[in-house]
C-alpha cells in the first residue's frame, strides 16, 4: 500500500504544483491586461483586478511596491515561482506602462484538500479490498482444518458410542462374578473400581463432545436420593483405596436441575476426592437445605490443591501423576456457571480440600 501511495502522492504534487502555475499565470496575464488597457485609454480611475483566490503586487524597476494586496509581505526579489508561508508565489514580468510598474507579483493558497481526500478514499478502498482478500485467504486456508477437525469430532463420537457398550457389558459381568477366594475378590474389586474410574472420564468426554450441541434439559429432581446413588456407584473405588465415607444427608431435598449436568458435578469432585486421597482416610459428604438454597459440601483428606485458582481451567493438572485430561474441574466450573451455582473451594497443600456447591432452589 505504501509503495503505490508514495508514487501517486509524488506524482498528484507535481501535478497540483503545475495547474496553481498554470492558474496564477493566467491571472498574472489578466491583471496584465488589465493596466495595459487602462495605459492606452483616457480614464482617470483604474480599478485594480481583485480576487478571492488570488492576491497580486506590482513593483518597479527598484522592487520598491508600487501597489499590493498581498496579505503577508514578501521578498519580490526570486525567480519565477516559490513557496513561501503556505502560498505560491508567481512573478511576472511587465511591458511598459503608465504605471511604471516592472513586475506584477501573483499569490495563491497551497491547498491539498483534494489530494488528502482522494488518498483517503484510495486508503478506504484499498483496505476493504485486503480485507476481503485476507478474509478469504483466511477462510480458504482454515477449509482443510475445518473438515479435519469435523473428520476427528465424528471419528470421536463414533469411537465414543462403540466404547460405550462394551464398558457397560464389562461392569455388568463384573458385578456377577462371585467368587470365595479373597485374592481374587481383590482382584475383581479393583477392576471393578478401574472401570468405573474409566466410565466417569469416559462420561466427561462425551459431556465435552457433545458440549452445546444436545440440549439437557432440566427436571425435578430428588437431590438427596440421586447423592445416594452416585456415592453408591463409587462403592469399588472407595473399597479399593480402603477409604471411609462419612455421610450427612438430608432427606426430600429436590432442585430442578439437570441430571447430567448435576451428576458431572457429583462424579468429577467425587473421583477427584477419592483420586487424591490418601489410603485408610475419610471423605465427608453433606447436602443440606437452609433459606431456599441448597448446599452440597464435600470434604477430603487428600494432599491438598496447591493452586485452587487454577483448577477450574481446562486441561490444568494439579498432579500429573494422578492422570486424567484436567477436563472435568472445567466441565464442573461451567456447569456452575451456567445454572448459577456458586462454588467455594479451600485448601492447603497435605490438608485436603473442601470444595462447597451452593444451589438457588429457584
């Protein structure tokens, strides 16, 4: 853009500078004229040529001014044509008259109002049109990603709907083994408890994929019977690491809320819970009712978040060695977000964390 405008700019100036000579030699020539006629003629009055562009002197042979209306003095004594003081100066040459007046001085404004406008407008144009060049190349270039990124988003749905049905039949044969060796009661406990792991990271996938694309819609639901449930499928997982979970539930407590949505929250602070806990320790879970709010509380004796401003953000981690993708804190936070559901977290580091959700009834 700069290249093209440097060479128009250049070339528009000397074009300005050449019309303005033109114009203030044909005016010098008119006033010419003008004292030429009243040299040769009878009359005693000569009425000088006046202008709302242009002003004009004459001088004699001495440069001494002999009549002016030139706003701001000048100097007489150059050659042809200068710039001076926002003007362009013209000075002409006369023949002999009754004046005896040498030389005739022609001024005009420098104005580049034509020029500024005309730039603009090519500025305008060209911007718009790199816009839309840009904005095309973008949408161009982006193309490929586009359908590689829905290639991947369906390869993931699909692969995600045939993973779905083998982990259900897999617990659903799990829980039917029944066995008197203990060794293997062991065994199948914790493969209980790792698929049951996978089924809730498995269900934060699918919450994530199908993220604002499948409505999930809200119903009444009996808060204190679904906690119960939820707390009852992490029955391996708590047996598995021998942790204790101690419980003050209220009964009847309902909120119009989403089962999906409300069993993320659950699932997610409850294997995070269970994840960062310590073998042989406790997890406390309380939901009461109090001013038509309702508050779930969920308390470990883990080793503590380091960083509790962090644990919301997506795919932040707060002990990588535990595993999982670090989606589940930020599936749970815009949950939150979205229904209004405050959320107060405290910790400290080898002192578990307590983590409180505070739902609006209304």
């Amino acid at each position: 853009m700069a290249i093209p405008l440097h060479f128009y700019i250049a070339s528009e100036l000397e074009n300005a500078r050449f019309r303005d000579n033109a114009a203030l030699k044909r005016y010098a020539q008119k006033v010419a004229n003008k004292i030429y006629n009243f040299s040769n003629s009878s009359a005693y009055v000569f009425h000088y040529p006046r202008s709302n562009i242009y002003q004009s002197a004459i001088y004699n042979n001495n440069d001494k001014t002999i009549f002016s209306l030139l706003k701001q003095p000048i100097d007489p004594n150059f050659n042809k044509v200068i710039e001076k003081n926002s003007n362009r100066y013209l000075r002409y040459p006369l023949k002999n008259n009754i004046f005896n007046a040498s030389y005739l001085v022609v001024s005009k404004p420098i104005s580049y109002s034509s020029l500024i406008i005309n730039v603009i407008a090519i500025l305008i144009v060209i911007s718009i049109l790199l816009f839309f060049a840009i904005l095309s190349l973008i949408h161009q270039s982006a193309a490929p990603y586009k359908k590689l990124n829905q290639y991947l988003e369906d390869f993931l749905r699909d692969a995600m709907h045939e993973v779905k049905t083998p982990m259900g039949v897999m617990l659903l044969n799990l829980d039917g083994i029944k066995t008197d060796n203990k060794h293997n009661n062991r065994m199948l406990q914790r493969a209980r408890s790792a698929l049951k792991n996978m089924i809730v990271v498995y269900e934060d996938l699918e919450f994530f994929v199908r993220f604002k694309k499948v409505n999930h819609p809200k119903q009444e639901i009996d808060f204190s019977t679904f906690l119960n449930e939820r707390i009852l499928f992490f029955g391996d997982l708590l047996s598995a690491k021998e942790i204790d979970i101690s419980t003050d539930i209220d009964s009847n407590i309902s909120i119009f809320f989403s089962p999906i949505e409300l069993s993320r929250i659950i699932d997610n602070t409850i294997s995070n819970a269970i994840k960062y806990s310590k073998e042989k320790t406790e997890i406390y879970i309380s939901l009461k009712q109090n001013s038509g709010r309702v508050v779930l509380y969920i308390r470990d004796q883990g080793k503590g978040i380091e960083d509790v401003d962090k644990i919301f953000q997506r795919y932040y981690r707060g002990d990588k060695i535990s595993g999982g993708f670090g989606i589940g804190l930020s599936i749970v936070k815009n949950i939150c977000d979205r229904n209004r559901v405050q959320i107060d977290v405290e910790s400290k580091p080898a002192q578990g964390a307590k983590f409180a959700y505070t739902f609006q009834k209304n």
